[in-house]
C-alpha cells in the first residue's frame, strides 16, 4: 500500500532531515509515526502527500509520488490536519463535507447520501448544519475527519489527533479511529493513544527508523523511548510502579 525506499530530505544546507528511511506498509495496516520534536514525522507526511519532494522512491498503491501523479496520489490519500480550523474553509459542516465530492464530479444526490452516512458513523448528525466558528475543539476535531472521509480516501494521515482535547473529546476521537478502515499513519506525542489506536509502531531519530514493531513492544521499552526523548505511556508507567510497590 505504502512504500518508502531509501527517502531522504533536507532543507536547504541543513542536516538530512530525513535519512535513508525504508520501510512497507500493508493495507488495513494502522501505523503509529512517532519521535521527539524534529524526529522527521511531519517532513514523511509531507513527502507522502507530495507536498515536498526528496531523493529515493516513494509510492502509494503501486503508484510513484512524483508532480505527474499527484492529483491521483491526493484522491487515495486524505490528511487529517492537527488544527482543524486550518482544514475547515466553508462556513458550515454541511458546506465543507460538500464541497471536496462535489468537485471530483459526485452528483448531489449521492454526495448527501454519502455525508448523512459519514455523519451517522461518526455519530455527529445533529452537527450537520452548525457554523464551524461555533464548534467547540472536539467537534471541531471530528468534523475534519469526516470532511476528509467524504473525499473516500484510501489512506488516512492523521497529525496529533487529540491534541489539546480534553479527556472525553479524546476518546470520542478514539473510539472513532478505530472504527474506520483505511490504512492509517498516525503521528503524535501522545503515547496511550497511539497504544489504543495503533499495531505497529515506527520510531523515528535524527531522521533515521530506530525502531519499527510491535506497538506493545516498542511502547513498553523505557530505555529505547528514553534514548530517544520519550517517555513511556501512562498505562506502562502506572503497570512499573505497581510492580515496584
């Protein structure tokens, strides 16, 4: 489904930001992308997208990411920004939902159809017809995931998806990752849900893979995490301390 073969990137002189990285993600696959600030996560979802280019292959279902393909590689791939408001452009849910299928050519019959089941899965139908400007950060978060939804995207990218949500909002937005389908890559700082929501973890460090596994057995290595600036995931660190007591 996804495959990076010796990628590189840098910023102008800088340091590669990302290094030679390799690796294969196969469909259904629900991947955790995660590293200390500067690791290289964001700079491999950009090159996922196309939006930067890099040395070595990439390709997305057999297809080369390269400016010819870009229009195909973006129907089969659907990013979930970290500031929903930076996604949201239409006054309304209903408008924004809208507009993506509408313009790939979709009749209006079968866009509505398509909303109010998107709307229905993630269980936010009476937001429907509400101003973006008037949702609170949660509803926010879950109605960017539905506007990329509508697009019937292949592959989600989805950047710290519960970031700066509070407690409920984050296990709404949980529960509903792990609903959906497609193949995922997941980036964000928050351990414990990428432990919920992921079976395979890629560390990333200095640009580099320093570890790609089992997501129980990546996150629950203290000394790998700790080498590389993260700390364990609460539920690890709570399952130590009482084998401590």
């Amino acid at each position: 489904m996804i495959e990076f073969k010796e990628v590189s990137f840098q910023y102008s002189s800088e340091r590669k930001v990302i290094d030679h990285v390799s690796f294969h993600i196969e469909k259904g696959e629900s991947v955790g992308l995660i590293g200390a600030n500067g690791a290289g996560k964001s700079t491999v979802m950009k090159l996922l997208l196309g939006l930067l280019e890099g040395e070595g292959e990439i390709r997305i279902s057999d297809i080369p990411v390269n400016r010819k393909n870009l229009s195909a590689i973006r129907k089969i791939c659907g990013f979930v920004l970290q500031n929903a408001d930076d996604q949201m452009f239409m006054p309304t849910v209903y408008e924004d939902m809208i507009f993506g299928p509408r313009n790939y050519g979709l009749s209006k019959e079968e866009t509505e159809k398509k909303i109010d089941e998107i709307l229905r899965l993630l269980d936010i139908q009476d937001l429907k017809h509400r101003y973006n400007h008037k949702l609170s950060g949660g509803e926010k978060r879950m109605t960017a995931i539905a506007t990329v939804l509508a697009m019937e995207p292949q592959i989600l990218l989805m950047d710290e998806p519960t970031a700066a949500l509070d407690p409920y909002n984050r296990r709404m937005v949980i529960n509903i990752i792990n609903k959906l389908p497609q193949t995922k890559i997941i980036t964000s700082h928050d351990l414990d849900m990428i432990l919920d929501t992921c079976d395979r973890v890629i560390l990333l460090g200095n640009g580099k893979i320093v570890a790609d596994g089992k997501c129980q057995d990546i996150l629950s290595n203290q000394k790998l995490l700790e080498e590389n600036r993260l700390e364990l995931p609460l539920s690890f660190m709570y399952q130590k301390e009482k084998e401590l007591l």
